[in-house]
C-alpha cells in the first residue's frame, strides 16, 4: 500500500534516566543538565531534561521500523526545540506526510513530539524519507 499525503502515525514514549545516561556515554555528552538531578534543580527547567537530538532518535525508530518500516531510508531532518523533553514524562511522537513524490520514491515528513499531558509541541520538524515500495 502506497502512503499519501496526510497519511500519519503516532505513539507514546518517554526516556528513563538510565536512557539517558546511556546515551551521554554513547554520545560523549555529560552535560549536567541532563544528568545530574541537583545541578538541574538550579537550573530554568528544575530537573533533568533529555538531550535534544536523543529525544528525535524516537523517529528513527517509528520511521525505520513502523511508518513506512523497514527499508526506510531517513535523508534529513530540519528541527526547532520548543519545549525541553523531561527524563520519566510521557510524550507523543507523531510523523505525518505532508509531500510525496512518486518519481524518486521520496516524501516530506511532519515531525512532532507533544507532552502527552497538555499536548503543547515539544519539538516540531521536517523530514525527508525515501521508500522503493511504500511512496
């Protein structure tokens, strides 16, 4: 089945601390905000937030491996950070097809991630995907 503009996916998630001291060892980034609970309680957001690009890997995931699925191909990724991700809090990530063109088997892609709580958009973006079978 062919995807079509308009066509999306959501799904819920949130990042536990040990995530995101996994990651901050992967990543080499040990930033205290995002690690350290008393060095971010002095902080504007007052407890550890998820390291922005850490917070996007959920559309890796949902890309690569749900809407299209595998053999997904994710080219690029234009990105604001609105609002931080907090570790333990659950969010709502949401991919919507915005462009499609069937020539090049490509497509443009809304990104979002809301606070599942107040739905206020947390991360907000755009994609580019490339699909042999499903665009």
């Amino acid at each position: 089945m062919l995807l079509n503009e308009g066509d999306f996916y959501s799904e819920n998630f949130s990042y536990s601390m040990e995530d995101v001291k996994t990651f901050a060892t992967i990543s080499g980034d040990f930033n205290p905000i995002h690690i350290d609970e008393a060095y971010a309680a002095n902080t504007v957001f007052k407890k550890p937030i998820v390291h922005g690009i850490f917070a996007l890997s959920v559309f890796s995931k949902m890309i690569g491996m749900t809407f299209p699925g595998e053999g997904t191909v994710y080219m690029g990724q234009d990105v604001s950070f609105k609002r931080p991700v907090f570790v333990g809090k659950e969010y709502i990530a949401k991919v919507t097809i915005s462009a499609v063109n069937r020539d090049k088997h490509t497509a443009t892609i809304s990104t979002e991630i809301l606070d599942a709580e107040t739905k206020k958009i947390c991360v907000v973006g755009i994609a580019s995907i490339l699909h042999k079978e499903k665009i």
